[in-house]
C-alpha cells in the first residue's frame, strides 16, 4: 500500500445517486481506517445513451468505463450498485467488498398506492422484471418505459405525466426521498433484481493489499445473500434487463432463496424457494436455478429477449 496519509481515488458515476452512495462507501472507510478517500466522477456509456436498458444490452453498460479507469490506474477502486454488475466475472477486478445491505424492495413514486390507481393509469419503469411482476398484479394499467435518473423519473409524476414511477427503495433512502414514496412492495408481491440494495466495493486483482484493505467495508451475511440470488441469474443466463426477480434472507442458521421468472406480458411465471446453509449460498442459487428452468424458466427469458 502507498502513502497512508494521501488519500485513495474512488470512482464513481455522476449521477446524484452514484456520488450520494460512493461518498457513504468512502465516509465508512476513511472512519474505519483512518485512510482519506477522493471521488473520482466517471462518465459511463450507461449514463449517456438516451436508448432503453434493454436495447443498451442491459448488464455493463453503467460498469465498463469505470473498469477501465481501475484497470489503467486512473483510480484505486470503484463503487457499483451491485445490481448493475455482470455476472460473468472479469478476471482483471475483484469484489473486495460488499457492505451491508440497504432495503432491497421496490417501491412506488406517485400519485396513490398501487391498487388504488385508477384503471389505465400510467406508471413508468425501465426494467422488463418490474413491468412483468406488475402486470400480475396490476394488468390494467399501462406501463411506460423510461431512462434517467431518479429526479428526472421523479419529475414526471410530480408534472402529471405519469401517475407513478417504480425505483428502488433503497436509492430513494440514499437521496432522502423516502416521503415521496407512496408503496413498498413487499418481496411477495415484487421480487427485486438480484442484488439490489448492495453495493459492490472493486478493484484490481493484482491489488492484493488494496483488496485486505477494503475487506474491513465485507457483510458477510449480505454478500452470502447477494451471491445466491446472482449465481440464479447467471445459470439462467439472465442479464439485468431479464424479467428475473431473486431474493435471499437468513432465517435462523439458514438461507432462504426465492427467485422467478416472469412473461412480460405478466400471463405466466416460474417461481420456486429453496433454503440451506448460507456457506453454500452458489449451490443453492445453482441448484433453484435449474429447477426453474426444468420447469420453463428459460423458454420465457428466451421470449423476452425476441
């Protein structure tokens, strides 16, 4: 490790909701180990396309400049919303850490509570998982896809574009925004995206003091948690922008892991749990993942993505 005394470079995309998060990260550090920390604001393709996420590819687009900043040394480590990182794992970036979890549900912005919109209401959301899970439960709303940040997805209800939109709790806690929240989707009714709510702590693999140093940041439970439900993701192949919800909780010594799939259209889904020991939390989401697609988890993916 260099110089103690000068501080480390955290990347971190601009958006409001990426600095807010990334300067939590490094207030903890710094308070953990004394160690200063500088933001490094990085511009991602993710933050500049105007196009929707599915059409972007989905998972990576907000990830690759930042890796690219740690892989040239222009930074030490990057903060991530986990959920935006791919699955695949990058051999050159290492996850050093993955602090606690903030609250991993969705919630709704607007205008009443989701039940009590009237009939054709307009909610907005980017995400095939979130449209898909709605439609169950609401399939006579209309559901408008939409890119931005927070504020700007915000502004359209508050305009009277949209009656709601739907974002993570968890970001909306981050910004100071939990008042404007009309609903919190408990897990039953809307599994969130593998990961949300935790943020991913990265930096090179050749770094091996930099990756024991950032270890103080590691929750162990939350990083068993966030490891079942993403290992469903990978085995079904799923990138971000998949209809795919999986969450994962310890109950006593256990690990309870529920995940699903869902048709856009919200007409047929695949849910299944599971529960083990949180030290095998990959087997488990391995395990839940191919009993999905045994029963026709992969054929409504494969639907999505035509």
């Amino acid at each position: 490790m260099s110089d103690v005394s000068s501080p480390l470079r955290m990347g971190t995309r601009r958006s409001l909701m990426a600095t807010t998060q990334s300067g939590l990260v490094a207030d903890r550090l710094t308070a953990l180990t004394g160690r200063p920390v500088e933001l490094v604001g990085v511009t991602t393709f993710g933050d500049v396309s105007k196009a929707n996420l599915t059409q972007l590819g989905g998972t990576g687009v907000f990830v690759s400049a930042l890796r690219d900043k740690l892989i040239d040394g222009e930074i030490d480590f990057a903060v991530h919303s986990l959920k935006d990182l791919p699955t695949t794992q990058d051999p050159r970036v290492t996850i050093a850490a993955i602090p606690p979890r903030d609250d991993p549900r969705d919630a709704l912005v607007g205008t009443a509570k989701l039940a009590d919109l009237p009939p054709g209401a307009k909610i907005g959301t980017g995400s095939p998982r979130r449209i898909a899970q709605l439609r169950l439960l609401r399939p006579d709303l209309e559901y408008v896809p939409i890119r931005g940040n927070a504020e700007t997805r915000i502004g359209k209800v508050t305009s009277g574009e949209l009656h709601g939109v739907v974002l993570a709790a968890a970001g909306l806690g981050r910004l100071g925004r939990e008042s404007e929240i009309s609903q919190i989707f408990e897990v039953e009714e809307m599994l969130p995206a593998p990961g949300q709510g935790a943020l991913a702590v990265e930096c090179r693999s050749d770094r091996a003091d930099l990756i024991e140093f950032l270890g103080v940041l590691d929750d162990a439970a939350t990083r068993a948690a966030v490891t079942a439900e993403r290992t469903v993701l990978a085995t079904l192949e799923a990138g971000c922008a998949a209809p795919v919800g999986a969450y994962s909780a310890h109950q006593g010594e256990q690990l309870i892991l529920t995940a699903a799939v869902v048709a856009v259209d919200g007409s047929r889904a695949v849910r299944k749990s599971t529960a083990g020991d949180p030290s095998a939390s990959a087997n488990l989401g391995r395990d839940l993942a191919s009993e999905m697609i045994a029963e026709g988890a992969g054929t409504l993916i494969g639907e999505q993505a035509h």
